[in-house]
C-alpha cells in the first residue's frame, strides 16, 4: 500500500463509520510510522490497512468497516486496496502500547487520524 492509498483508506474508513479516530495495525501503520519517503524499500507491504475503530466495544463498527471497505467490497473490487476491520479484543499489542502510539494525519486523509504504533528495533 502506498501513503495515497493509505490516506484514502482511512479518510473512506471516517467517511463510513462517521467516526475520526482509529487504531492502525500491521504493516500499513509502518506509513504513519515514518515520514515521506523514508520509509525503508524492504518494508513490508500489503494491499490492506488494518484499522480498530476506537469506542466499538463490541466490534459493531469494525464489522461495518469490513462490510463496506473490506475485501470483496464494491471498495475493493475498485481501488484494489481495502481495510481490515479490527477490533480491540483481536488486537494484542505489547505492554504501553498506548505511549508509544504515533498520530498520522495528512491533508489527504482528513477527517481521519490513524494511531499507528511505533517501530522499535
């Protein structure tokens, strides 16, 4: 995925869930991670953004996201990229995940903001 299909991903994501704030996961939270264009050329890459709604207890609203911008999605089958609803319960993450969580926005994918969690070596 590049960063312009990641902006679209997460502006879709605001757009469907009418929510602004998501968790981002896996590989695609490497794009928030680091600044344009450094990004490493052996980076891993995926044609999917796995996004958590925040405040979906009980994963209603990463069901939604899977449904409208998931894979076999009328989203998908356009752009050929999609998002992975996930949730908080799926989502296992290391001890402080909270602090070192890295806010991602761009004029591109507003009104959306993506946490991404750091990469630490």
């Amino acid at each position: 995925m590049k960063r312009a299909e990641f902006d679209h991903v997460l502006r879709a994501a605001a757009h469907a869930l009418g929510q602004h704030d998501f968790l981002v996961i896996g590989t695609a939270a490497l794009l928030g991670s680091y600044p344009e264009g450094r990004l490493p050329e052996r980076a891993p890459r995926s044609r999917e953004a796995d996004l958590a709604p925040f405040d979906d207890p009980d994963g209603d609203k990463s069901m939604l996201l899977e449904g409208s911008l998931g894979l076999g999605s009328q989203f998908e089958r356009t752009f050929t990229y999609y998002a992975d609803g996930a949730d908080f319960r799926s989502a296992v993450a290391p001890y402080g995940w909270r602090n070192r969580l890295v806010k991602y926005r761009s004029p591109a994918s507003e009104p959306a903001t993506g946490w991404c969690l750091e990469l630490t070596i």
